[in-house]
C-alpha cells in the first residue's frame, strides 16, 4: 500500500537518503524530501524538528530519519510527542518498531547502516502493520507519562 513517506538527514546521510528516496518511490510511495539536499554542514536537529513536525501535523503518513549515526536526529524526533521514532540497524528491529510500538519513524545511523541494510530496514518497516491489542496500552503510555505509572 503506497503512503506518504518524509525524509530528511543531516549532511553526513545526503547519499544515503537519495538511494532511499529512489528506493520509495520506485515502489510506489510518494516520497517528500525535507532536505538538506548537499554535503555541507548543517545541524541535525533542525532536520529532526522539520521531520517531526511534518508527521505530527499528519502531512506524511510515515518517516524516515538519517544522520551520521542516527542517534541524534532521533533524540531530536522524539522530542514531539506524536512521534514515535525508532532507532535500527536490521529489518527484525524495524519490523518490531511498526508492530509492537507503532513507530512512525525510522532512524538509521548512514555511517552504520550501508544503503542495502538501510532499503531492507524501510520495506520492513512500510511492510508491518501496528499489532495493536496488548500493545496499544503501551503505545499510548508513550505520549502520557503519567498514564505510565507501575500499578500500587
């Protein structure tokens, strides 16, 4: 089922993300690509915000998030409470990501993860479904903290 995918990196995953948009689009997704489109320096933060703002706002279904290692541009993510961003580095983590927590971004680190790994990772991930049930509880204590309080 094709959705809307975002995507954007920090300068260290600029040829990763061009091989992973073509990847998307070429099966069938429509891909939006939030940049930055050269190798010069920029702040992954700045990408994360844009990318998490763009999911939260429910103008791209799913995302994809890139950047040296990706660690920082998914701390950067989850900082909105609508995201749900899932760091990996192989497709069972990434399958686990959608079905068990219902990620709604996928981060990958391109200094980590080669452009083979990173494609296997995103049809993993597009290819999953929320499992929903005993894990829904869950899922919503991650936008509620206090909701996700141990029992007495």
């Amino acid at each position: 089922m094709a959705e809307r995918i975002a995507i954007a990196s920090d300068h260290a995953a600029v040829d990763l993300k061009a091989a992973l948009v073509e990847h998307m689009r070429v099966a069938g997704h429509d891909v939006v690509d939030l940049g930055p489109s050269t190798t010069d320096s920029v702040d992954y933060p700045s990408y994360g915000y844009k990318l998490a703002d763009v999911i939260g706002s429910g103008r791209a279904d799913k995302g994809i998030a890139l950047c040296g290692s990706g660690i920082g541009i998914s701390i950067a993510i989850n900082r909105h409470p609508a995201c749900r961003c899932a760091l990996v580095s192989e497709p069972l983590s990434a399958t686990l990501a959608r079905t068990h927590n219902d990620a709604n971004v996928l981060a990958m680190g391109a200094r980590l993860v080669g452009p083979e790994m990173a494609r296997a990772c995103i049809d993993a991930f597009l290819g999953a479904s929320f499992l929903g049930d005993r894990h829904q509880r869950r899922v919503d204590q991650l936008s509620n903290p206090d909701f996700a309080k141990e029992p007495a």
